[in-house]
C-alpha cells in the first residue's frame, strides 16, 4: 500500500459574493438598530422636556 497524492487537487468554491451579500445584511441590520436606538432615546428625551414645559405654569403671577 502506498499513500498517492493527487497532482492537482480541485479549486474550492468561491463564496466570496455570498460573503460580501450577508455581510451587507448584516451592517444593515446593526445601523438600523443603532438608529432605532437612537430614535427611542431621543423620543424619550424630547418627551420628558415636553412633559415638564406642560406642567409649568406660566400665567402665574408674582406678588
């Protein structure tokens, strides 16, 4: 028994447009929920001002 090599193996397949195509997904999906984020944060934030201007009253007069 002796060990043959094959002269010339066979190429791989290329998933290099697979790759770059979830890669692109990927990034998608992760700024999407950094600007979803971003969006809840700043709604709860312009919210909470709105809240305290509301309750403020200016008609109040000063004695």
């Amino acid at each position: 028994m002796y060990d043959r090599r094959p002269e010339h193996p066979s190429p791989v397949p290329d998933y290099t447009g697979a790759f770059l195509a979830s890669f692109g997904v990927l990034i998608f999906m992760a700024l999407f929920a950094i600007w979803a984020i971003w969006g809840l944060i700043m709604a709860g934030i312009v919210s909470w001002i709105a809240d305290r201007l509301i309750t403020i009253d200016f008609r109040r007069k000063r004695t």
